[in-house]
C-alpha cells in the first residue's frame, strides 16, 4: 500500500530502546514484503511475538482437482455454495492455478475462537454480503457490502460479523497486491486519471492493545497445510505501528468509471494487479456515446488468460439468465462474447447498473470438485443460436 500510515506509540527513531513506563522494553518486529525490497511496517509489541508454546496438530486444505486441464467455460452457482459456522470452513476454493486460489466463502458466525495467518498469501475479500468488523494485530476496519478487503500475507486477523447471511468472494494471491501502475506516478501517488483516489480506502484505525499471558491459538496456513500454533501471549498486543504494509479495504461503489464515444476495453475496469493476475470492477456507468454505438463488448479471443468473472448485483448486460452469485470461468484458447442477443438488446440502451467482480488470471487455472458441484453443466453451450 504506497500510503504512509502510523497508530499508537512508537519511538523517533527506529532499531532503537523502546521503554515502557515500568522500565522495561517494547519488542520491536519488522512486518515486510518480498524481503527487504518492499513495503514494511515496524510494530512495537509489549511482549515478544515469538513465544510458541505448543503445535497441536497440521491437517491439509489443499484443493481437490477435478479438472486439471480445462478447455471448457463453466456457469457456477456461488449461491449454492453451502453456510458453514466456521470462518475457515466455509472457504471452497473453486479455481486455482500456480498464483491464487480463487474461492467463495459462506461463514455465518464470527471468527473469534482464535487466529487466523495466511503464512503463503495475500488475501483479497469481497464483501458481497454482510457487515462487520476486520480485527487484526494493525488496528481494525469496518466492511461492509461492496467492500474489497486487502490482507497482507503473515497478519494475523480475526473477523466479526454483525449478519449470519454472509457471502464472500476471496482470491489469495501468492504474489502482493498493488494498484495498477499507469494510475500512479513515480513515487506512488495516485494521479487525476486514476478511477479513485487515497481518499476512498479505508485505513486501519481502532488499535486494540492486550496484554494477556495464557494459551491463544493461531491457525496458520502455509503450503497447502493448516498448523494449529499455541502462543503464550495475545497476539494483539501492539501499542504502535508505522509504515507502508498493513491491511486495508475500498469499497467497489467508490470505482468511478471510465466512459468513452464507443466501447472501452476491460482495463478501464482494473483496480488491483499483481504479477500474475488483475482485478477489475465492473459498476453502474453510462453507456457509450457515439450516435452508433454498440455497448455490448466486441467478441474476443482468450489467448493470454482465463477470465473469471463474479456477478454482484444489476442486470449484466452481456449475458442471459446471469443472477447474483454466480460466476463464470472463460478459458484461455477460444473466443467469448455476448450471448446470442445481448449485442442487439444494448443498441439504444444508455446506462447500465451492473455490478461484477472480474479477475484474469496470466496462466490457466483448474477446476476443484467444490466448483463442479454447483456447475451449471451447460454454460459452454450458451453461444449457440
């Protein structure tokens, strides 16, 4: 995140005696990113953040592949995906390749039974629905419907939801997540092109501070593998932070489009990127403007990436039959565009409310059971006149 942020207490100067008042030491910990080369907090916590006391067991959440090699588009009713009490087993992962997990997620009860830290990935969480509270070592953020939430890899988190009907899409990303260059100048602001601005995240406020001595669970995920880790201190025992990398969230209503005399292509839409995928938000805007325009999207060819698109809210108009929830998997080697119809219903229209989530991975990505299990069967079949 290019934006210098601080809570709490911490001393002028850093790598330097932090004394607390009782004439002890704070317990300075470096959170960075890609080593040293990139983005780092420095936090001071009242205990040492090292203290393990116990690996009570490691189990496997690796994904089952049904379909390695996919030539196939699928229609998949995220709707379908069934609620869970728990916050880590409501996650399904649905699509996935070398770089990211792409998932749903149902939870109806908050996560406060303990930690949560994702040793291997960024995690990027769509509030399709519910409110809440992300609670994390950093200070919290309130969500709620529209939201992206950016998590760092190695924070540890904690969420709380006000709402049992809960829908969530995630896409843990092994690579960081940045705000696409062409927004930015040399030093990281965003420029009067971009589609939003500083002012539109949601920065972490509310730092909460325990110092608690005792048995504090952590489950960590790293490498497919899920380790549950006994701490001997809260993990939330920071009094102060500053730097560039911590959580943060933006909401999808705050993407304000780019409009153009005729179609505009898919990266008008991008929010995020990494090095290996994009993010694009697809939200309520005028149509295009020449007297003979065509709104709908031009057919093209996926030759450099499988495209994911998540369906929030609206009527999308390049499809048919589309409803909340669902999404569709277009595959890298052959052609998609609208449905038969679709072009010719969007002459004429000038606005659209449509609301989607999409996400265009660089290399191919394979289908889980989990995603066969609420697949439509008959999507590839939908251009057919």
């Amino acid at each position: 995140m290019p934006i210098y942020h601080k809570l709490g207490e911490f001393p002028q100067k850093r790598h330097t005696t932090f004394k607390k008042a009782d004439g002890g030491y704070y317990y300075e910990q470096l959170f960075g990113t890609e080593g040293f080369n990139s983005h780092s907090s420095l936090m001071y916590h009242l205990h040492r953040p090292t203290q393990v006391k116990e690996i009570l067991k490691s189990y496997s959440v690796e994904p089952k592949i049904a379909i390695g090699k996919n030539i196939k588009s699928l229609l998949l009713k995220g709707f379908d995906v069934k609620s869970a009490d728990d916050f880590l087993d409501s996650r399904k992962p649905m699509l996935v390749n070398g770089d990211c997990t792409i998932g749903l997620a149902a939870p109806r009860q908050s996560l406060r039974s303990y930690f949560y830290k994702n040793a291997d990935a960024d995690e990027m969480i769509f509030i399709h629905k519910g409110k809440g509270k992300l609670r994390t070592f950093l200070g919290n953020i309130p969500f709620e419907y529209g939201d992206y939430l950016i998590i760092p890899r190695g924070m540890i988190y904690q969420i709380d939801f006000e709402t049992t009907d809960n829908r969530l899409l995630y896409v843990e990303s092994f690579a960081p997540y940045y705000t696409p260059k062409r927004y930015k100048s040399s030093s990281g602001q965003l420029l009067e092109h971009s589609p939003f601005c500083e002012r539109d995240f949601k920065l972490p406020s509310e730092l909460e501070t325990f110092d608690e001595k005792g048995d504090f669970l952590i489950k960590v995920k790293k490498e497919g593998m899920i380790h549950e880790i006994i701490y001997a201190t809260h993990p939330f025992d920071v009094i102060g932070w500053d730097g560039y990398n911590f959580p943060y969230g933006f909401s999808i209503h705050n993407f304000e489009p780019i409009t153009g005399r005729v179609h505009q292509p898919p990266p008008v839409h991008q929010t995020f990127e990494t090095s290996t995928f994009v993010v694009c938000s697809f939200v309520p805007r005028l149509y295009d403007y020449h007297p003979q325009a065509i709104p709908a999207p031009y057919n093209h060819s996926n030759v450099d990436s499988d495209e994911v698109l998540y369906y929030v809210d609206g009527d999308f108009m390049s499809r048919n039959n589309i409803e909340q929830g669902h999404i569709t998997l277009h595959p890298k080697g052959i052609p998609h565009g609208p449905a038969p119809g679709a072009m010719e219903r969007s002459i004429g229209q000038t606005v659209t409310q449509e609301l989607a989530v999409m996400v265009d991975t660089f290399r191919p990505l394979m289908v889980t059971e989990d995603a066969m299990s609420i697949n439509d069967g008959k999507y590839y079949k939908s251009w057919v006149e």
